[in-house]
C-alpha cells in the first residue's frame, strides 16, 4: 500500500533539486553530458518511464537501485536519459560535401569513415548510400565504415535496419528502390535497408569517454549534434582525441549549432561545420 501511495507521489511528479544533482553527476561521470538545473523536466520524464518499467516508486528508490546495481542497471539508465533524435540525410550539405569527397578519392585508396553518435542508423546507412551512389566503387575504392552509440537499445535499432515508410519518404522513389526492401504483410508500412548497404556499417556500443577500439587512423569522422551535451572541458579533450584518430588531413563533421574553434585549435574550417585536421 505504502508503494502504491508513493509512486502516485513521484510519478509525473518533477524531480527534487537535490535528486536531480546527484543524478546529474552520475550522469556527467559515465557519459559526459552536462544535465543544468534546466533539464530537470527532461531528467524527471526519462527517469519516470525507467522507474515504472522497474515498479520502483520513487527517485530515491530508484537512485539506491542504481547503486546497488551500477553494473548490470547502468547501460539501461544511460538509455534512459540520452537524446536520439536523427533522420535520414540530416543536415543535408554535409552529405553534399562527402560525395565531392568520394569522387575525389583517389582510385584503389581504402577510405575509413566514423559515424561516432550513430543514434538508430540513419546517419552510418545515409553515408553508405552516398558511397554507393558516387563514382568511388568503380575506381575500386573501398569504405570501411564504423558506427557506434552509447545507447545499447539504439544500437539495436541500427542493426536491424528496418524503419517506418515515413522516415524514408522523402529520399524519393529511386533512392527508396536502390537501398531499401519494402515491408508486406505484417510489415506493411515499414522498410528494410537492403542486406548489402546493411553490411556495409559495423555498429557497436561505445562511450566517447572510455577506450576506443580502433586500430587505424579514419579520413573522416561524423560526431554530429552530440558534443553539444558535453562542457567545455569534455568538448576540449573529445576533439582533441578526434584529431588524433584522424588521418593529417582528415574531417571532422560536427552538428550544425556546435562549434569547435573556441575550444580546439587542430582543426581549420572548411565552413558548414566541416573541419580538416591541421596538427
């Protein structure tokens, strides 16, 4: 009875100032993201529907939960709070330079591409398409393409690849034809990305603040509308961790309301937050 009366306390209820702090910095110490006071709407909606899926009844419940399962509830309360908003070709001019980039590639060269935030997938498969539709495969150039979230259940998405019709609407008919499989039956209404562009992207689950498994440089990086979420200090030590996974030379390409010269001086502006490492 008393956890029925509590959860009708905290359910839809805002988060206290004081357990909204304590959150905010498990937050900032597993994942980097700065949570303000202002957040505290977004942090109460997301921790609320976590909390109803446990059946446990109040945020103070739910934060002696998280500690005494920080290994196993971690990955699912990091879940919880981050942001996943992406479409296909967002942010279109970006997609616009990296087909000049694939066409200028050189013939025979092997090209390293990371889409470092990839949400659901939408942001890795609009770059395989982009290949694909460029002049680079027949000059034998090949993409190895990576793509990775902090966000596990986003990631599972991406794997999967399958969508709803209206995600994809505004690609067109040919676009729509080449690089998807429309759902019948039961999926009527949904889209699949064909096997062969699915292949193209390795997905995997990554925190940008911990260790990165990767063995050679990359030509290019996306990190887009993610460093926005990350303070200065975070931002500084990301970018300059980007420059150093980078080939000289290289790109990076940031969201369109981020900006990292304040913040980095290895990169130069190509302009529309398009960047190419200098040192």
């Amino acid at each position: 009875m008393a956890a029925a009366q509590e959860a009708s306390v905290d359910d839809g209820r805002l988060i206290s100032l004081q357990d909204h702090l304590r959150f905010a910095g498990i937050v900032r110490q597993h994942t980097g993201i700065k949570l303000g006071e202002n957040k505290r709407q977004l942090l109460s909606s997301r921790l609320q529907k976590r909390m109803r899926a446990l059946k446990i009844a109040s945020y103070g419940d739910y934060w002696t939960y998280l500690n005494e399962n920080l290994d196993a509830e971690l990955g699912e309360f990091v879940n919880a709070i981050t942001t996943n908003l992406t479409s296909f070709f967002r942010e279109n001019h970006h997609f616009e330079f990296l087909r000049e980039f694939f066409d200028s590639a050189p013939a025979g060269r092997s090209l390293r591409i990371w889409s470092a935030g990839c949400s659901t997938g939408e942001e890795p498969y609009s770059i395989a398409m982009v290949f694909r539709e460029s002049g680079a495969p027949a000059r034998r150039v090949s993409l190895g393409l990576e793509a990775t979230d902090i966000d596990t259940q986003c990631v599972a998405v991406a794997q999967r690849g399958v969508y709803g019709l209206d995600a994809v609407r505004a690609l067109g008919q040919t676009r729509m034809a080449s690089h998807f499989l429309r759902g019948r039956g039961s999926n009527e209404g949904k889209v699949r990305v064909r096997p062969d562009v699915r292949d193209m992207v390795r997905f995997g689950s990554l925190n940008l603040l911990g260790d990165w498994p990767f063995d050679e440089p990359f030509d290019l990086i996306f990190c887009r509308n993610v460093v926005i979420y990350f303070d200065d200090d975070v931002q500084r030590a990301l970018f300059d961790r980007f420059a150093d996974a980078l080939v000289p030379g290289g790109h990076l390409v940031i969201g369109h309301s981020e900006n990292l010269q304040r913040v980095c001086t290895r990169f130069r502006s190509l302009g529309q937050t398009i960047y190419s490492r200098v040192k």
